[in-house]
C-alpha cells in the first residue's frame, strides 16, 4: 500500500507539469480551434528568455513578469506576422506551419543558447514537502500556481467582457462579428494568452527537466495527451487530465511487467485512446453537434 | 466553461473539396515526365539515382496519405508506423526467410492492410484532433515495439537488420541503384494507376462523399464506417509497400528510422504537394527529401530554421501547396492557346 500511495503522489507532481502545459494547450485551442505544434518551443524560448534575464542580474520574480510579457507580446506578434495571413488557407497548410515554427524556434534557440544543459532555480526550495520525500516544495508549489492560474483563467473568462468576447470569437466568428466582436484580434490575444501561460510552465518546469532546447518535446507529447484527454473545450478538464496521465503512467510503470520506461509514453497514450473511444469529446469536453 | 450543454456548430470540412477531374496530370504532361523519368539515371551519377529512388518511394507514401486525407478526409499521422511494419515485413522476410525481395512487397501491402484495416475499427469513432492524437500514439510506439526482447531473433533489436541489396537479374548490365531505380518507377507507376482508378471508382467516390459531409454520405446509404476503415486499410496497405520497398533500396532496416519525424514528414509532403492532388505526392516528396539538404547547406548551424522559413515561404506563396502551382500553369497555357 505504501509503493502505491507513492508512486501516486510521484505521479501527482510529474502531473503538474503536464497539466500546466495542457493548460496552455487548451488556451489556444480555445482561441484558434488548432493544436499549436510549436506550443513548447515558444514554452522553451519564453523560459530562456527569462534564464538570460537572470544571467544579466534581474532578479527572480522581476525577470518572471518580464517574461511574461516579453511573451504575450511574441504571442501576438507570431499571429499577426505568420498566421494572420494563413487564415483563409486551408487548416493543414496551418498545421505545416506550426511545423515550421517549431523548427524555427528550437533551431535558433540552439544557436543563441546551445545545446549544453542548464540549471534553471526555482523560488519554492526543493526541500521535502510535509515530509514527503517524493514531493518537493518546488513542486507543490507548481500545483498552487497550476491551480491560481485554472481559477484565474476560470474568472477572466467567466466574468470579464474580453473573456466573453474571447469566447465568443472561438465558438461561433460569424455571429461574433455581426455583434461587434473584433474577432481577429481575440485571435491575437488567444495567441498572446497561451504563449505567457506557456512561458509560465516552462519556468516551473524547467528546474526538473533542466533548461535545453529539446526539453519541451516530451513535455509537450503528454500536454497534448491529457488536454485531449480532459476535453479541449475545458481547462479544467485539462488540468484533471494532466494529473490523471502523470499517475497513471507511473502506476503503469510499477504494476504493469515489462513496461520500462521506454514504454511507459505507449501505454498512456494507449488508455487515453481507449477513453475517447467511449467518450469521444474527452472526460471534460462538451460534445459539439453539428449542423448539416 | 460554457453553460450550454449543446451548441450547434456548422463546419466547413477540414479538407476542401478536389473536382475529380482536376486530381491528375493530363495524358501529355503525364508522358512527358514519364519519359523523363526513364532517360535521366543514364546521365546522372549513382547517388542522384539513388535519390531519386527514395523520391518515389517517398512519394508512394505521401500518396497513400493523400488517399487517407485527400480522398476520405481523414487525418494521420501515424504512417510511419505502418511504413516501418512494411520495411520490417520485408527484411523479415528476406532474412530469416529467404524470400525473393519482390515476393516481399505484396505481403508487406497485406500486412499493412490488415494492421491499417484493424486500426481503422476503433478510430472510427475519433475524428479531427483526436484521430490525429490516435494515429500519433501508434507512431510513437511503433519503434519501441519494434526494440522488444521477444522479437529481438527476428528484428535484430535496437540494431536493425542489415539486408542484401539484389543485382540486376537476368544479368543485365545495368547497376543495382540503377536497377532498383527501374523497379521502384515501375511500382510507383503501378500505385499510382492503381490509386488514380480507385479514386475514380465506386468507392472512391464513397470516400470523397464522406470527406465532403458525413451525414449526407450515410443518406445517400454509403456505409461510412465500412469505406472509413477500407480508406484507413488501403492507405496503410499502400504505405506497407513504399516501406517495403525502402527496405529493399537503403538495405537496411533499425527503429530509430521510423520515428515520428517521419510521419511528420509524410504530412508535410502532402501538404506541400497539394492536399487531394495525387501527382502533388512526388512533388512533396522531393520537397522533404532535398529541402533539409539545401538547408543544411545554406547554414549548418540553424539548418532547422532555415528549413522552416522555406516551408513558410512555400505555404505563403501556395497555400495549396504544388496543386496551385500546376492549375496555375494549366489556366495559362488555356489563355495562350485561346489567344
């Protein structure tokens, strides 16, 4: 009983990173309708940015809202720059464009920063939490900030006019215009939105999984898994899902024979597609009828 | 987040419609490239005909996604997996077995067929994001299955297997890569006959009537779930024989060549020749084998960004990808000839 609370608590804080990333994946799949391939390099870059700030003498939280906005303002400018005028063109060509993205940031941050792995610090102390040796202080206090932003995002989108709006772009852009609603901007915004959360996990997650160019790639795999698995429409469903993916996946580990870590990945990825088989739309998701 | 339980959405198809007529080449055009495509290994030296090679069967691949995606409206991104089970079919047979290397290819089409056919069952309910999620998973564990212990007397493990690459037979004097230069168009020539006609048949009118709306599919009483997984089946079938047959030409076969990067590179080659253009394949297939060479030149360091901004510079310009371009030449020419 006590391997098993364990590896569930050990599987509690690898699910934080996942959740905080699929938090951002949600974000912009709120505000695009796509799956943004290059969601954890513009992750990765946000957090190098915020390394260099450091390395220059800014302290911690300073070079944290720095990047933050150093962030929502790249967020921004990619969408007018590249994906603005990809609109109109048909949704795969969008999805080759992430691609692209993807292989311009990690290159370039390669060039600026090499490959050579980095520590990043966390502000939380890395002591035992409550006397668990299998959850830090660093990582609960990842959870309370996954959580703050979950209540955050839950609140700007809830009970704010832009939030709304935002809500309104994604669900339905026609009727959105015809009532005054710039939808081209919420675009931006989303894309804003979801690269200062990105940036936000990328600089929880990097004290873990070391700062590198390639250290969102995994992250990002599992991200992707437990907001499909939540339900894309639902951050908190993502949340839930990044939790679910990181527990289950180490029960996996310890229970199942035969399951290495190498095949840990297959295994997650196999029962998140055995939920969706029974529940298409996610554990969270609401289901979307179609008109014909 | 929203209250209502329901909303009602009304949604373009994720792949635009193709007019049948426009997803070939003429007859003219198609055997001019034939030609050329048959005289050029005299004059070029072996390893551009290798290349060349690897061209088609990359293209062979990209067709076989076109089919999926272009024909039935379907998303994948787990082909490399069935790629990898077609190359691994073949070494298999070929090694342990002793099996002639074109004997291989029809079984590594039936394999893939099967395993495609059997994977189409369960995706049949996912769509859109989720199905790509699903395909994904399947080209992510495609290479660790394939390093399992058990397997290791037949796969060779992390270590891959190392095939006999075949001569010439009836002592032809022509080399091997030029051989197998020879014995790939034909098979490419073959698919892509085949593949035109299965677009144009009864069912492949089925899979575009489904790609186009779903429901009004099933009202005209196409069986959607069967021709979604017969879609599915040909397509992994399709792909099987063009890993086959990269098996056959590199000789040599290891888990680490059928990652995802390779099903990413599938996709990009379909969307670069033109999603539902079938000739587009090749084309797109030569995008993904020489660009990331000519990025590599331009610039070791940032080969990779290199690489995406000329991707963003061939999507920006056509959006549609080398359809664009070709219906682009075709209106001209009809302008000239009006003229």
């Amino acid at each position: 009983m006590e391997l098993f609370t364990n590896q569930v608590l050990a599987g509690i804080a690898t699910g934080a990173i996942y959740a905080c990333m699929a938090l951002a994946v949600v974000m912009i799949y709120q505000a695009i309708d796509h799956l943004n391939f290059a969601q954890g390099e513009m992750a990765m870059f946000s957090t190098f940015i915020s390394w260099q700030l450091m390395q220059w003498g800014v302290p911690y939280w300073w070079s944290f809202i720095l990047t933050l906005a150093i962030s929502f303002a790249g967020g921004i400018l990619i969408e007018r720059l590249l994906f603005k005028p990809l609109a109109k063109a048909p949704v795969l060509t969008n999805v080759a464009g992430f691609i692209a993205l993807f292989a311009i940031v990690n290159s370039v941050a390669g060039l600026i920063w090499d490959f050579t792995i980095k520590q990043y610090p966390t502000p939380f102390g890395s002591a035992p939490f409550l006397g668990s040796q299998l959850i830090s202080t660093h990582q609960a206090g990842m959870i309370g900030v996954t959580l703050l932003m979950l209540v955050g995002l839950y609140l700007f989108f809830q009970f704010t006019r832009i939030g709304l709006a935002m809500r309104a772009a994604a669900a339905l852009p026609e009727s959105a215009r015809l009532v005054g609603v710039n939808t081209s901007w919420m675009i931006a915004l989303g894309w804003g939105m979801a690269s200062a959360i990105g940036a936000v996990a990328g600089i929880l997650i990097a004290p873990v999984v070391f700062l590198e160019p390639n250290m969102m790639g995994g992250v990002l795999v599992y991200g992707f898994a437990a907001a499909v698995l939540g339900g894309l429409s639902s951050p908190l469903g993502a949340v839930i899902g990044g939790f679910l993916v990181g527990v289950f996946e180490n029960l996996a580990g310890t229970y199942i024979p035969g399951v290495g870590n190498e095949l840990k990945l297959p295994i997650a990825l196999a029962l998140i597609i055995t939920v969706l088989v029974f529940k298409p739309a996610g554990l969270f998701g609401r289901a979307i009828v179609k008109r014909v | 987040m929203s209250a209502a339980a329901e909303d009602t959405v009304t949604e373009a198809p994720a792949v635009e419609a193709v007019p049948k007529r426009a997803m070939t080449l003429g007859t003219g055009t198609s055997l001019v490239i034939l030609a050329a495509l048959l005289v050029t290994p005299v004059f070029v030296k072996n390893f551009v005909v290798f290349q060349m090679t690897m061209v088609m069967i990359y293209g062979i691949a990209v067709l076989a996604l076109n089919i999926l995606t272009g024909g039935s409206g379907q998303f994948s991104l787990g082909q490399s997996a069935f790629y990898a089970l077609g190359a691994y079919t073949s070494a298999v047979l070929m090694e342990n077995f002793n099996v002639n290397y074109a004997l291989t290819l029809p079984i590594a089409g039936l394999v893939s067929f099967g395993a495609g056919y059997l994977f189409g069952k369960p995706a049949l309910r996912l769509s859109g994001i989720y199905l790509a999620l699903a395909t994904f998973a399947l080209a992510v564990a495609m290479p660790q299955l394939l390093k399992l212990h058990f397997l290791e007397h037949w796969t060779g493990g992390v270590q891959g297997l190392t095939v006999m690459k075949p001569d010439a037979p009836f002592g032809l004097p022509i080399g091997q890569d030029k051989w197998l230069y020879y014995f790939t168009l034909v098979i490419a020539l073959a698919i892509y006959i085949g593949s035109i006609n299965l677009l144009r048949s009864r069912s492949g009118r089925a899979f575009m009537s489904i790609r186009d709306n779903e429901i009004a599919a099933s009202a005209m009483g196409v069986d959607v779930a069967q021709y979604k997984t017969l879609a599915f089946g040909v397509s992994a079938g399709i792909t099987g024989i063009a890993g086959g047959l990269s098996a056959i030409v590199v000789a040599f076969v290891a888990p680490d060549s059928y990652t995802i990067n390779l099903a990413i590179a599938l996709f990009l080659g379909m969307v670069v020749g033109g999603v539902g253009w079938l000739p587009g394949s090749f084309v797109g297939a030569a995008f993904i084998i020489f660009v990331p060479n000519i990025a590599e030149s331009i610039s070791k360091g940032l080969s990779g960004a290199v690489f995406g901004v000329l991707l963003f510079l061939v999507i920006f310009l056509v959006p549609h990808g080398a359809r664009q371009v070709a219906m682009l030449a075709q209106q001209m020419l009809g302008n000239l000839r009006k003229n």
